[in-house]
C-alpha cells in the first residue's frame, strides 16, 4: 500500500489529505494561528464549580468553556497541583523529580474537594469543542514523541501490547529506565520496536525538555494561558503514522516544506526525500485529483459498484448509514448471496467514510438482511478486519436481528463536514445568484477597472471549470479578446473549489488585487 500526504496551505487554515493507493482515507482541516488543539497545555482558571456533575468549567482563553470532570483529573492531581503552586510568583519552585509525590487521590471522591473557584489548574485539551461544547481536559498530563509517550508523576514503564518479543520488550524497558528521571515514566509505542536506541533516547530526553518548558512558564504567566502547544497537525500525522509505506509528502508551502523537512531529518533522516514542494500553477488538490474525493463528503448518497448506494445522515445524536443495493437484486437469482456481495461491498466503503468525514460517537449501519448466521458473522469479521488500520478507539457489535450494526467511535474533533463547510461563495448565504448572462460583462468590467484605472499588466483569473472553459473557447476567445482589448497578459487558472460563478483577481506573485 502506498500512503502520501498532500498538504495545502492558505492564510487561514492548512488542509491535510492522506490518500492510500491514492484514495482519499482522511481529511484533516488546521486553523492558522487558531490554537486549543487536542495535546496543548494551558494555564487555566476555575469558572464554576458543579457538584451535580461533579465537573467544573474552566476558562482557558476559549470563547466557550472548557470541561474537566473528576475521573479526568487524574490519581496524581495533588502532585501536579503542588508543582503548580509551587511556581506561582514569590515562590521557589520544585522540581518533579527531586519532590515526593502525593498520595493518589480517591477513584470515587468529590471534584470540590480538589478545585475551588478561581484556582489556577494545569490541564491539557483531551477534546477540542464541538458543537455547542467547549473543549475537554484532561490534569492527567502526558507528552507524546513518535516512539514513546511521557507521563510525569509515576514510575511505571508500560509497552505497547502490539509488541510481542519478550527481548525486544526487555530491550526497550532498559533503555527507558537507563535515562528517565525518578517520578517519571513512559508508554513506549509501536514505532519504538524498530527504533534504535539513541533515538528512543533523544525522545525522551526532548520530551523531559518540553516539560520542563511548560513548567517553566508557569512562572511568567497569568491564566488563563498557553503553556505549550502540540506539533501542527501535518507533523502530528507525519510523528504517528510515519514509516516506509509512505511514498511521498507534497506541501505547497515553502515554509512548512522546510519545517517538516527538518522534522522528518530529526525523526527519519532516510525518508527525507520523499518530501517534495509542489510549484505548480493547479491548485495542488486539484493535481492530485482531491479535490473531487472532497465533495464527496458533502454527499448524502454513496455510489458502490453496480448500482448499490448508501446514504448517510447525520444527526447531533448519532450517525445513520442506510445500506441499498439499487437495482441489483432484479438480475439476480440468489438473493442471500447478492445481499452478502453488497454488504460486503459497502463495508469496506463505510469504514473508509468513518475515517474520511472523522464521524464519531454513534453509528447505526442497516445492512441489507441477511438470513443466514453464517453471513452475518462473515460481515462482522470483514468490518473488525477493515477497521483495524483506524487510529481513533471503536467498538463494533455484531448485527440485531433486524439487521443493524452498532458502532461506537471516538469523537476528539469536529465531524469533517461541520469542519469544511462554509458560507456558499456563488450567493454568500442568501440562495439567490446573479444571472449568468452578466458574468461575461461583470469580469470584463472588472479588468477594465484594472488595466485602465490601477495600470494593471497582468491579470490572473481563478475560475471555476466551467467559467475556465468559457472564457478559453475557441481561437477568438473572450481572454484572447479582452488581452489585446486592454492591451495585458490574462492568465486564466481552474479551480475545482471555486464557486460556479466566484471570481479571483489576482496579481503576478498571487496577491489579490481586488479584495
């Protein structure tokens, strides 16, 4: 299987594509500059208490407030606690590895017994905000690297169940207990199994730096505030996915080239190459041909092959895939058989869209019946196999008796299609657009304004497909036209994500010259 990255980034947000055997699997959407990602750390300030809940908000500097409840505190919330207060100013400070640890708090106890209003508390973002909800923390603190996740206050060195060798997990516990400091311990990842030692070792000791770096600023910050912030989302991707099944990561940003180059260096100086800078005058998903498996998200309806379909609802509640196999049934005989064909079919489809649209909480699948129990366990043993590569934490029941199948999915960010929708660029939300028939004289109008009243020389139209092919039609086109009309150089450039009759006037190194 051949995995690429292709990243696209703009001034307000980076989007990231990871294709398989150049599918679209997974859509990731970054805001610029936008903060409160899952893995930052802040500062925060206790809003409001409620023992009902046995939670409390707190204010991290998010518009909405964020939610901790007790179980996410974590056994050694008095020890984190102390570290805090210890660094608020006019204090001395401790150190997490000369101090000795508090006693675990109590699994059953009462959150107000811990946190007051007004109390600054150290927490880390477990959820970003969703909805109508803030984000979920987390005061159980850890730090992820590629091979090994560090977890202040414990001792403990925990490995990964994927690892079986007993030498390699006798290995990999020396090497950890060799650098890490009293009162602090690891979860040693997957990756690490075929790490050499001195990188498990640069690890750790990078991750025992960004803590002390966070602690650190607690001294010099006033809640709430950011004490550190995790890795964009590309090198997230790149730290937790990373191995030789990727064949390539393309990014249209030299700055982010550069600074995921110099990441994977760090991490894999053998896969550097494999990340190239895309100079091209195609917008990059559309090269790729993205930007056509994007829209799909948007799609109620799923086409399989021959004719079968799913549709898919969502539903703040939950999600709902409805499974039909179209006209397929009145050419076939055996219809146990063609039931099983679809199912099948649509399986592999359906934990491809989980991943694709990050659907999470609830899922309900109505297959199409099937009568024998044989079958039944077949398909739920294909959907367990083909959900097995999904990183977030599922659990799949097998079907009812009316032929349903209940997923349960991690849900830490917004659904995809809540992520990429926008404000309709054609009619910027009123559903009225102006007639077609006055596009041609409205962008004709517009370089007229450019040429004659700017002294403009060169124009670049970013247009959609169909407005493209319009504006190019023929030898006498209206470009070639309007060119020696207005004496300068029109560069006309297709966009798949452009609005039906959105215009984009921008200059020669791309700026716009029309806001």
């Amino acid at each position: 299987m051949n995995r690429e990255l292709v990243i696209n980034v703009t001034p307000k947000e980076i989007s990231i594509a990871l294709c398989e055997d150049k599918v679209l699997v997974e859509l990731n959407k970054e805001q610029s500059q936008s903060g409160f990602a899952v893995g930052d750390i802040y500062l925060g300030k206790v809003r409001k208490i409620m023992p009902g809940l046995n939670a409390a908000f707190v204010n991290i500097g998010h518009e909405k407030d964020a939610f901790i409840h007790y179980l996410d505190l974590g056994s050694q919330f008095a020890s984190l606690q102390k570290v805090v207060n210890s660094r608020q100013p006019g204090k001395r400070g401790i150190r997490v590895e000369t101090m000795k640890l508090e006693p675990n708090i109590e699994k059953s106890g009462k959150l107000a017994s811990y946190l007051q209003v007004g109390q600054t508390v150290m927490v880390q973002i477990a959820k970003e905000a969703i909805s109508t909800k803030g984000p979920r923390l987390t005061a159980d603190i850890s730090l992820a690297g590629r091979n090994v996740v560090l977890v202040p206050f414990t001792s403990k060195i925990f490995i990964s169940q994927k690892i079986r060798s007993a030498e390699t997990k006798k290995r990999l516990r020396q090497i950890a207990a060799g650098i890490l400091p009293k009162n602090f311990g690891v979860i040693i990842r997957t990756a690490a199994a075929e790490a050499h030692d001195a990188d498990i070792e640069q690890d750790i000791r990078s991750l025992l730096e960004r803590w002390n770096n966070a602690v650190g600023n607690i001294r010099k910050s006033q809640a709430p505030a950011l004490l550190m912030s995790e890795m964009n989302r590309a090198n997230t991707i790149i730290r937790d996915s990373l191995n030789s099944t990727f064949s390539q990561i393309t990014v249209d940003d030299e700055t982010l080239y550069r600074e995921i180059k110099d990441y994977i260096k760090v991490i894999d100086p053998q896969l550097e190459k494999i990340v190239k800078l895309y100079r091209g005058s195609v917008p990059i998903f559309d090269n790729f041909d993205i930007s056509k498996q994007i829209k799909s998200l948007f799609a109620k309806y799923v086409s399989l092959k021959r004719g079968a379909y799913l549709i898919i609802e969502h539903t703040e509640a939950m999600n709902v895939i409805d499974v039909n196999s179209g006209n397929r049934t009145k050419a076939e005989v055996n219809q146990e058989q063609t039931a099983m064909e679809v199912n099948m079919a649509a399986a592999k489809e359906i934990a491809r869209q989980l991943r694709l649209r990050d659907l999470g909480g609830i899922v309900i699948i109505d297959f199409i019946d099937l009568h024998k129990a044989q079958n039944r366990q077949l398909l739920l043993e294909e959907m367990t196999k083909l959900m097995a590569t999904d990183k977030a934490k599922h659990t799949i029941l097998p079907l009812t008796k009316f032929g349903l199948m209940q997923i349960t999915r991690q849900r830490v960010r917004p659904v995809a299609v809540e992520e990429v929708t926008d404000v309709c660029p054609t009619c910027n939300g009123t559903g009225r657009i102006e007639p077609t028939i006055l596009l041609e004289r409205k962008i004709e109008n517009q370089i007229q304004f450019l040429t004659e009243d700017r002294g403009v020389k060169y124009v670049r139209l970013r247009v959609s497909p169909y407005v493209a092919s319009y504006i190019c039609h023929g030898l006498l086109s209206l470009r070639n036209r309007w060119m020696f009309k207005y004496r300068t150089w029109i560069d006309v450039v297709s966009d798949q994500s452009q609005g039906m009759v959105d215009i984009k006037y921008l200059g020669r190194n791309g700026a716009p010259l029309i806001e």
